[in-house]
C-alpha cells in the first residue's frame, strides 16, 4: 500500500467541492492550516451542495419555477462530492488501522 498523503487528498477534496459548487478552487496551504478544520471544512462544503440539491429538488416537486436540468445536474454534483468524501474517509480509517497495527 502506497503513502497517503491527507494535505493532498484534502486540497483535492476541496477543489472538487468547489468545482461541484461552481467557484475557483482555492489554493492550498502548505500545512499550516488544522487538519480538523480542513476535514470539517469539506464536510460542511458536501453538505451544503446535498442541501442545495435537496432544495432545488423540492421546488421542481413543488411546482416552482426550478429547470429539472438543474436539479439533476445539482443531484449529481451532491452525490459525486459525497462520494469522494466517502473514499477519503475510507482512506483515512485504512490509513488509521494500519497505524494500530503497527508493531512497535
């Protein structure tokens, strides 16, 4: 199993959020930021395209002027980011699990 390296999943993680929310990614730090913030920081970014997907979502049920294009579109964009944060927190307990593992 090859290094993980979480500055760089996590910098990816963020540019696909911001990619999925239609904004500039933004350059990543070299380090200096919290790892818990960064991770709490794409949650919160994921999360808020599912509720923006959901919103637009009950509007076309509702009948409000919302384009299906763009609720299919906003859909897919909310269950890719999630998807990505799925495997990077896969990556992570793996990552977690061969650290207790380890023999000292």
């Amino acid at each position: 199993m090859g290094d993980i390296d979480i500055t760089q999943a996590l910098s990816k993680l963020q540019a696909m959020a911001a990619a999925a929310q239609g904004q500039s990614p933004q350059p990543a730090s070299n380090g200096s930021a919290d790892f818990s913030k960064l991770l709490q920081s794409a949650v919160d970014k994921v999360n808020a395209s599912e509720q923006q997907a959901d919103k637009l979502a009950d509007g076309f049920e509702k009948g409000e002027n919302t384009n299906l294009t763009e609720v299919m579109i906003a859909l897919q964009k909310a269950h890719l980011s999630f998807q990505a944060m799925l495997e990077v927190r896969n990556k992570l307990v793996g990552a977690y699990q061969d650290i207790m593992n380890m023999q000292i």
